[in-house]
C-alpha cells in the first residue's frame, strides 16, 4: 500500500518536473533575442512599467520596471526581437508622456547587449534631438549615404575600418543561425571581389591580393 503510494507520487513528481521543463523551455525560445537593458535618468516621471518604448513610429519594446535609485530613476526595458538593435551604445532618449522615446539620428555606436546600462544625455541639445530628431532625419541620411558610398569603396588601407564595423553585427549573425550568418558572409564576399576587380582594373594588383587576403583571415576568425 505504501508502496503503491510513494509510486504514485513519483509518477506525480515526474510530470510535474516534465510540464515545468517544458514550460521554461517554451519562455526560452518566446524569449530569446530579446534585449533588457536599463536607462538612467535623473527623472524619469510619468513613466511606468507596461509604457511603449518607440523608436520613430515603431513601437520597439516596453518598459518593464522604473525604480528610483539614489536620486536618479533607472528605467528597466526590454526590446523586442524584431527590434533588438534599435538601441545603441550613443542613442538619446526622452521621455514624451507615457513614452519612451529612441532617437539613433545622429548615432554610430554598436547595439547594446542584453544587461547594458546606459545613462541618458540630458542636456539641452540633446533632449531635443531626442524628440525631434526626426526631423532632420533625411538630411543626416544623405549624409550617412555619401559616407556609406565612400567606405563600400574599399582597398587595402581601408579594409580594417569596414571589418571593423562588420564585426559588431558578427553576434547577431551567429545568433540568427549558420544560414544567416553564411548568407551574411557570402554578401561581404561580393563586395570584396567587386571592390578587387577594380583595383585590377586600374593596375593595382598588389592591392586587390592584400584586400582579398585580409578578408579572408577576417572570414576564418569570426567563423570561429
């Protein structure tokens, strides 16, 4: 009889350890790609857990936790996968009614990794590029676009600066799968070739060999 019982409950135990497992792994796989990090302001007032972190007109993520912390408010985010870059390391914030707003007008940095902290600019200038920096936004395209043209023109001297920019989009390529992150690769690759055929043209042999050989190492450390 006691036997019997401790068998059942057993048998209870292992179900419940199984429905557990799977539901964790159910959160993990609804979960993974997101980014939580934490925005410090000195006053993040009219903010609450549940309010709309925007970037442009997309709704990017949500605020998850604002806790007052020695005199300054930390804003605890999340963003979804989707729109897992739409922070970086230099974006501005403001905070527009029950908003959080993400401006990367003017920003270069790299995406922020889940956990990072950052502290908001809260000058004058840059609150209102925050919340008005979509206005010169077309304006700073072209800009990006001369730039962008330029530097897809790459030789032997410049190739580190375009690895470079590359490599921090390498882990978002990982993280998306072995397909994604040869596609990626393989796109690179075009450009590099384009780029060597070029410099042969021209007579500048010697220097395709150099960009071609560089990009190679480059491919065979970041596969690893």
């Amino acid at each position: 009889m006691v036997e019997a019982r401790v068998k059942k409950l057993l048998a209870l135990f292992v179900l419940v350890a199984a429905a557990a497992a799977v539901w964790l792994g159910a959160r993990y796989v609804a979960h993974r790609g997101e980014v939580r990090a934490t925005i410090v302001f000195r006053s993040a007032e009219g903010l609450e857990a549940g309010d709309d972190v925007v970037e442009g007109q997309d709704v990017v993520g949500k605020v998850t936790r604002v806790t007052r912390l020695d005199g300054e408010d930390a804003v605890s985010i999340r963003l979804d996968r989707d729109h897992r870059r739409s922070v970086v390391g230099d974006s501005l914030f403001a905070i527009d009614r029950h908003q959080l707003v993400v401006t990367n007008t003017l920003a270069v940095g790299a995406p922020v990794e889940d956990g990072a902290v950052l502290k908001a600019r809260e000058d004058r200038v840059a609150r209102w590029l925050a919340k008005h920096g979509s206005s010169v936004q077309p304006f700073v395209d072209r800009i990006k676009r001369a730039a962008d043209s330029r530097l897809d023109q790459l030789d032997g001297d410049h190739i580190e600066a375009a690895m470079a920019r590359w490599k921090s989009e390498v882990p978002d390529w990982k993280a998306e799968g072995r397909e994604a992150l040869d596609k990626h690769l393989a796109d690179l690759r075009k450009r590099v070739d384009k780029s060597a055929d070029e410099l042969k043209r021209t007579n500048r042999a010697a220097e395709a060999r150099e960009l071609t050989e560089k990009f190679e190492r480059w491919v065979n450390e970041v596969r690893r």
